[in-house]
C-alpha cells in the first residue's frame, strides 16, 4: 500500500493512516477510552501500538500477556504534559548552544573573500547612521517585514516617530508580522499594533523572546549590538539571513495570537465548568491551595484539572497561562456556566 493511503475497514469506514509515533489519533484515543470503560483490552487490539509510546497502556502485572491495562487519566495527563516540558527546555538549550557557536562567526573581522558571510556584515555606530540605514531598507522593501519586540513600547531601530513610512510601506503591498512579549497585568491589550497605529500586521506573543530584531524582505536584517542601541549589526548574508528567517518563522509557529480577537475560538465543551471557575480563580492570582478550598476540591485534583486548561490553551508555563485564559475570552463567553462546589 503506498505512503499516505488509507486502509478500508470491515465495515467499510477509512481506518488512519499512517502517523508519527508522537500523534494520538482518533482511533488511538477511542481505544484508550474503551480501556479505561473495560478496565482492559487485548493485547492485540487495532492501535494498540499508537498508545504504548504515550504509556497510556501497560502490560497486566498479573502476567498476562493477552490483556493491556490503561493508565489513569489523573496519572497520565500530567506526565505527558512534563515529558513535553521536558522537550521544550531541551530545545531552549540547544538553540542556546547554536547561538554561542555562531556568535564568533557573526563577530568575526571581515574576510578577504568577498563571497564570505563576514562580508555582508556591517557594524554600524551611532543613532544617526543606524536610523539612515533602516529608513532606507525600508523603503526599499516591498514584500515582508519580521520583528521581534521583547519589551518596550516600541523598537529603536524602527522609524516609529515617522509613522508616514510604515504607512507607504504597508500601502506597496508589504507584509508585517511581529513578535511581541505579553503586556503587564496579563489582560490582552487593544488592538493596537506594537509597531505603531498606522501599521495593520499580525502581532503573536511569547514569553521569551530573542532581542530585539528586524527582517526586510528576508534580504536585509538589523541586530542591536549594545543595550543602548549606539551599535547595531546590519546583515546581508544570504547563510545568516536565512538562519535568522528560519528562527523567526519557529518562533512564529509557537507564539500565540496577541489579540483576542485573532485567537482561534475555543469549542463551547472544550472545558468544564469546574475548569472554568478554577481558571477565573487563577486569574485573580489564588494558590493551587486556597482554589481548592474555595472549590471544595482536594489539591491533587486542582492541580489536574490547571493541567488540562494550559493543554487546551496551549500554555507551556504556568506565567503564561494567566494571559492566555485573558486572551481567549472562556471567561467572558462561558459566565453561566459557574460552578458550584457541592455539586
């Protein structure tokens, strides 16, 4: 059967296709329920081999290998949850040791070989000159413009107090997409872009961000080189821009939509009522200990039900799940469905 072709099932049904071992598919996940409602199934059933590597399923500590057991649910979600942190921070400290591996080469004295990368890097000192340089990329590009604003109103590279060029940029077909770090208090902020009032891009958010940068055209980029933005780094290199472009779009397709009015609506059952309260009582900034008395819950299943709003939400620490419960409006759109302890 080729890659990608789907098998018919005895009743006639597609069956999945195939997958990598970290996708839980559908298929997979009706088998797991089926387990947790038998309490077991054969050791041969049909996707049994799509749960193990989630250890949602073991083998029967009776000894008996015709049956698989299923993991509790409580048990299973936050050790998924931790092995997915666990990759995210690997990831963090590998990008960490590429970045020290090619900051020589980025700092290096330029080459004689005009083709080298060190040649199509420029140091610029000086306000003046780096805000030059910037106008006149800028009104050369006409395609894209990538930013990274980690914190501050605004980036100094960028002609902000000019909003006319942005403007012009915009109006020649250009594209802006910016990466922003949440605003303070956690509420989303108005939809503002964090470029300036004349700009309409897409902003994301995340909660560590490289320092500050700008792309044009995917041809042209500007890097700080001190905290006081006297010196910045100009980079022409087609190797460098590219890795830079590269980082950019992975930190793009991690990053969550700054507006509420961008992020993707939520199915109404994707989260309970009991998961609801606990989500308004963490945004009102109340301990695993003290939700679990104003819910009549015990810690333990606090702390499960916290686990499952930052999977559906997407968050990867507990600091940014407050922004995200702001942003995606559960609170607003579900406030009937209150729970009451007791019940």
């Amino acid at each position: 059967m080729p890659d990608g072709a789907m098998r018919e099932t005895d009743a006639g049904l597609p069956a999945h296709p195939p997958h990598g071992h970290d996708v839980l598919c559908e298929q997979a996940r009706a088998l797991y329920s089926r387990a947790l409602h038998d309490g077991r199934v054969p050791a041969d059933a049909p996707h049994a081999d799509c749960l193990r590597p989630f250890g949602l399923l073991r083998a029967d500590p009776a000894g008996d290998p015709a049956w698989l057991l299923p993991a509790a649910p409580v048990v299973a979600l936050p050790r998924l949850l931790e092995d997915i942190e666990r990759r995210v921070a690997r990831h963090r400290v590998r990008a960490a040791r590429l970045a020290a591996a090619f900051e020589p080469l980025i700092l290096a004295e330029p080459a004689p070989d005009p083709d080298s990368a060190a040649a199509h890097l420029t140091v610029l000192q000086g306000v003046p000159r780096i805000r030059t340089a910037v106008r006149q990329a800028l009104a050369d590009a006409r395609e894209e413009l990538l930013a990274v604003q980690p914190s501050g109103p605004r980036p100094r590279l960028l002609p902000h107090d000019e909003p006319w060029r942005m403007a012009e940029f915009v109006a020649r077909g250009g594209q802006l997409r910016t990466l922003a770090r949440p605003p303070r208090g956690g509420a989303p902020p108005p939809r503002t872009h964090p470029l300036g009032p004349a700009v309409d891009g897409e902003a994301r958010t995340l909660d560590e961000l490289p320092p500050c940068l700008i792309l044009f055209d995917r041809r042209v980029a500007f890097i700080p080189a001190d905290p006081g933005g006297e010196i910045s780094f100009e980079v022409r290199s087609p190797a460098l821009i590219a890795y830079v472009a590269s980082a950019f779009d992975i930190l793009w397709r991690l990053a969550r939509p700054l507006y509420r009015e961008d992020a993707p609506p939520l199915p109404d059952k994707a989260i309970s009522p009991v998961q609801l309260e606990i989500a308004r009582l963490l945004t009102e900034g109340l301990t695993d200990t003290e939700i679990a008395t104003r819910t009549d819950l015990n810690v333990r299943t606090v702390r499960v039900h916290i686990a499952k709003v930052a999977q559906v939400l997407g968050s990867t620490s507990r600091t940014q799940l407050g922004f995200l419960i702001s942003q995606s409006g559960i609170l607003e759109r579900h406030s009937s469905r209150r729970f009451s302890p007791g019940r």
